[in-house]
C-alpha cells in the first residue's frame, strides 16, 4: 500500500512541476497564447498541489501508524 502512495505523491508532484513549467512559459510567451493559459495553469498548479499534499499528509499517516 505504501508503494502505490509514493507512486501517487509521485505522479502528482510530477503533474504540479509540469503545470507550473506550462504556466511559466505561458507568461514568457505573452500575448494571447499568455491570456488564454497562463491563469489557467496556475489554478491547476494549485489543485495538484493540494493534491501532492494531502497525498504526502496520508503517506505520513501510514509511515506514523506502523
């Protein structure tokens, strides 16, 4: 079980890093390409984020509980 929730943290901590490079490069792009994405980006950084951390939050449950 520990596994698949490491593979998990992974994979979401994997998609906040992808979500925030895009966003980024929204930005640097400018123009409409940065008014289409760049906001957009940023609202899925923060959802993966969240659910990086409370992913990290439950493998930290199952590491304290034995």
């Amino acid at each position: 079980m520990n596994t698949f929730v490491i593979i998990l943290l992974l994979l979401a901590l994997a998609a906040t890093v992808g979500a925030l490079a895009w966003g980024v490069i929204a930005m640097a792009r400018g123009g409409d390409f940065n008014a289409k994405w760049s906001n957009k980006m940023m609202r899925y950084r923060i959802l993966f984020q969240a659910i990086a951390l409370c992913v990290f939050m439950a493998l930290l449950s199952m590491v304290g509980t034995g």
